[in-house]
C-alpha cells in the first residue's frame, strides 16, 4: 500500500475539502482518515491516503495537488508518509 | 496513526527552521582504475564515475519531490587520488590531467562537488603522494567542481612535520594560482587529521580504501530546527536543554536515514553512513552560532562558548546515534566561519578570534573551517596553524582539519565573497609572531602514548 499525507494549510475559504476529495475520487485515491484544526485563522487539514489504485505517477498526482491548491489560494502538498512515521516513531 | 500536529511540525521544521538533507554522497572506489597509461586510467575513471553515478542527481530529486524535503547536495566521494596515479602519473601535471577528467565526469553527471584529489600522508609520503600533493594549486585552479585534501596525521601515526610543512606552501600556492577569484581555490583544500574513511562532508570527503566498491552516505543539517527548540525554552535548566537537543538531533537524524535508505535502495548501491552534523548555512537562522547564543552566550566567541559547543556536539551525537543504524562521517557540530551568519556577525563585532576558534575546535567535530587571513601570511605560519591543529586531533583521538584561506591582497577589516554555500568572511588577524625555526626542524612527531592500544 502506498500511503500519503497531504496537507492542506491556508486561509479559510469555502470548497476547499470538496475540491481535493472530488480529485482524489477522481484518481482512486482512498482516504483513510483525515483531520483538521484552525489556528489562527489558518484552516489546517490532513489526510492520509492510499494511492495503490491510482495509475498516476506520484510525481503527477503532487504536483495536481499543488495546483488545485494554487488556484483555491492554499498551499496543498502531498508526501509519503513514511518522512513522518519515521521522524516522529521509534 | 500519525496526527495532524505531527504533520504540521515536520512541515514547519521544512518550510521554516531550514531543515534539509544537506547531501548525498556516492563514494566510488577507483582503485581498480589503476594503469601504467594516464590516458587508459583516465578513461578508466571517467567511465567508472558516469556509469555508477549516472542516476545520482535525478534520484535525489526525485526523493526530495516525494518527501517534499530539500536535498541540497548530491556530491561524489572517490578513492584517495594518489593511490590510483602512481602507476601513471611522472610529474604533477599529470595529476593535473587526472583533475580535469574528474572535473568533466563531475559535470556530466551533475554533481557540484567531487571530493578524492587527496592524499593520506599521516606517516610518510610516496613519491606519488608529493607528486599530487605539488599538483594541488594547478589542479584547484583550472577546476570547478574537485575538493582537495591532504590527511597529515593521526593519533596512531604521530604528525608528519614534513608534510605539515608542505602543506603550508601548497595552501599560499594554491591561494596565488586562484587570486583572481578571492583565492578559492583554498576553499576547496583541507588538510586534516584522523580523516574518516566515509565523511560525505565536502572538503575533506574520500572514499577510504577500507570501502566497498561504490557506497551511499548521507549528512545531515539542522541548525535552524535546534535553534528554533531552544528558543522555546530560554531559561530552561542543563537537563531539559539537552533533553530538548537531544530529541531533536533524533528527529533530525531519522530523517536523514531514510533519506540514506531510499538512496540506496533506488540506486542498488548499499547504505554506508549517515553523518549527523549540524552544518550552516549562510541563511539567516540556519547557525550554529545563533545556537550557542540561545544557549546563552553573548556571541560565539564569549566566555562559556567552548562548554557550550561542548554540550552541543555531545547531544546531537547521543540524539542521532539512536536514529540511523550506522553512524560515522564527522558527526557534530560544525563551526565554520564564512558559512555562518551568527560566526560572521561574532568576528565582527570582535567577539571570536581564531585562538577561540582554536580551542572550539577540541570539542566540536571538525576544525578551523573557511576562515580568511591577510593574503601576506607565511607559509612557515600557516604550517605553524595545521601542527597546532593536528596536535589536537591527534592528542584527542578526533578529526580535526584546517581549511583556511590566505586572500592574496586583502588585509584585516577587508571582506571576502565566495558565494553561495561557501559563503562570505571577514579577513581574520593571525598571530604575528614566527614559527619557522619549529616548523624547518623537519621529520615527524611521535604518536602519543596512548595510541598504543595493542
């Protein structure tokens, strides 16, 4: 299974979790969990994802991602999950 | 499962503390190179080096997309050079021919530095040894990408007094072939004591003959993300701010490893070490300096500054060792003078001399790095600088190593610009008094008692 984190961090604004998800359904990309938490003013969100149905390079599915969040006005990015586990797992 | 706080951290260490993968290095063993033809062996180690190396650059971009974490570095490490010329090499500007394949492989494959036009030299030299060494300044200067060094002398052999004193005038050499650019070709020359056979550190990388044939070694940073930690708890006592060092030279270090490991695993080439350094950037915050300041000095230069460093090199040490699987390299804190902000700023403002630097050195992990002096120094002084610095190394059991850079026609209070990496320094005042008689004596310095072990 190829898991991913992707976060998305910005100002608030509506459609923001709509327009990943409808992407992420788009491209079989399962959601495994997800979570999020304003700090001050800031709207935070992750998700874990499964990407093995997916047939796009991970490559194309960040920097989609990336764009998506690009024209909402909010940095997304997408990771493996494994720098996290890693960093903060023993 | 991984939280979201978790996340946002990792992100926030990225994004704003300046956390990367300084490099990975490919320490390539070029000792089945070797001909009696210098053409045959330099066709021999320019295809070896873009063969192994031809996926280096690309895969470390493609980690870095993945893990969204900057790899900074992508460098190559090689077999001391002197011990692949021998057969071949009759004057030094045949070494010199060998440099400019090496510079040429370097550029085809993408790197920006390639470490290895080096010599160990800790007892005695071979003629193929002075032959590279005498080739140095002609092979920094018509090169880019080649980093020299020169390993003088160890705890187990004592210093060789012969070469110390051949350095000194390869350094004011090198520094008069390269005048024209700051003297950079010294930038790119260390001379070093108990060099390790794995260091993925430019200057002083090469890939040992301990080695296997091709090896991944990783070193890691992280000098904004310790300092960022520290300045959360500023009146902390000794336990919690090491405790605070401690955890996350870990996280730091965890990074690295898998860095190391999804290089080696996407390359097919086995994990050597990861280096866990805190080395500096010129970036504003990414300091080691700016961290002995949180500690709660003044300036790096003040008194408590050597405890303070000590402290430093020691956590990061028991914080990164738990988090890679093999550790090796240099390891520690690096206190560079042109390559960090805070050093800079502590130079002047008159704070920090080269004798503090000096005595910094015996507890940090490497030595006196990227520091200036007036362009009108000796070679007999500089030589005078390396033997103090070797003895340090030598009488500690620890590298040390001297990368300083006599800038012909700039006196103290004249800046100095290297550019990117390298950085920018203010000259430093040398101490005026003479060496000479001391280091003419010639021959070498015994090994100290307690190298022997057996």
């Amino acid at each position: 299974m190829t898991r991913a984190i992707i976060t998305v961090v910005g100002k608030d604004t509506v459609g923001i979790i709509a327009k990943v998800c409808t992407y992420l359904a788009d491209n079989q990309i399962n959601i495994l969990d997800i979570s999020q938490t304003i700090v001050q003013e800031y709207f935070n969100m992750m998700m874990i994802v499964d990407m093995t149905k997916c047939v796009k390079s991970f490559d194309s599915v960040a920097s989609e991602l990336t764009e998506i969040g690009v024209n909402t006005g909010v940095q997304v990015k997408c990771q493996l999950e494994d720098i996290f586990d890693k960093m903060h797992r023993i | 499962m991984i939280n979201i706080s978790e996340v946002l951290e990792t992100n926030k260490m990225i994004e704003q503390e300046n956390l990367d993968v300084r490099t990975i290095t490919m320490g390539i063993s070029l000792l089945d190179c070797a001909d009696n033809d210098l053409q045959v062996t330099c066709n021999k180690i320019y295809d070896k080096i873009t063969t192994l190396a031809r996926n280096l650059v690309n895969t470390g971009e493609e980690i870095s997309r993945e893990f969204a974490i900057p790899i900074v570095n992508k460098r190559i490490s090689i077999t001391p050079i002197s011990l692949v010329g021998g057969a071949c090499c009759k004057i030094p500007g045949d070494y010199v021919q060998i440099a400019k394949t090496l510079d040429r492989a370097a550029k085809d494959v993408g790197v920006n530095f390639l470490g290895g036009y080096s010599a160990v030299v800790s007892k005695g030299m071979t003629r193929s040894d002075e032959l590279l060494i005498r080739s140095i300044p002609k092979a920094l200067a018509c090169t880019e990408r080649i980093c020299s060094s020169v390993n003088v002398d160890s705890t187990k052999t004592g210093i060789n007094m012969d070469a110390v004193k051949l350095m000194g005038e390869i350094i004011r050499e090198t520094a008069e072939e390269t005048k024209e650019q700051d003297s950079l070709g010294c930038a790119k020359l260390v001379v070093l004591c108990n060099a390790p056979d794995d260091n993925p550190f430019m200057a002083g990388a090469f890939h040992g003959v301990s080695e296997a044939d091709a090896i991944i070694n990783v070193g890691v940073s992280g000098p904004g993300v310790v300092k960022y930690a520290l300045e959360q708890i500023p009146d902390a006592n000794f336990e919690v701010l090491c405790e605070t060092i401690k955890k996350t030279a870990f996280k730091i270090t965890r990074v690295g490893q898998l860095v190391a490991q999804e290089a080696s695993k996407r390359l097919g080439i086995p994990f050597g070490i990861i280096d866990l350094s805190l080395a500096p950037t010129p970036a504003v915050g990414d300091s080691v300096a700016d961290i002995l300041q949180c500690i709660g000095v003044d300036r790096a230069g003040a008194p408590g500054t050597t405890a303070a460093l000590a402290l430093l090199n020691d956590q990061v040490k028991k914080g990164g060792v738990m988090a890679s699987s093999y550790v090796g390299g240099l390891s520690g804190a690096f206190i560079p003078v042109s390559e960090d902000q805070g050093m800079i700023d502590a130079v002047e403002a008159g704070a920090l001399t080269i004798e503090k630097l000096e005595a910094m050195t015996c507890v940090c992990s490497v030595g006196l790095d990227m520091i200036a002096i007036p362009g009108d120094t000796s070679a007999a002084t500089i030589s005078g600088i390396i033997a103090d610095e070797s003895a340090i190394g030598m009488i500690n059991q620890k590298t040390t190593a001297v990368r300083i850079i006599p800038v012909i026609g700039k006196q103290v209070g004249d800046t100095v610009e290297f550019g990117g990496l390298l950085g920018h320094a203010p000259v430093m005042p040398v101490n005026s008094f003479a060496c000479d008689r001391f280091v003419n004596r010639g021959g070498r310095i015994p090994a100290p008692i307690h190298s022997f072990k057996n």
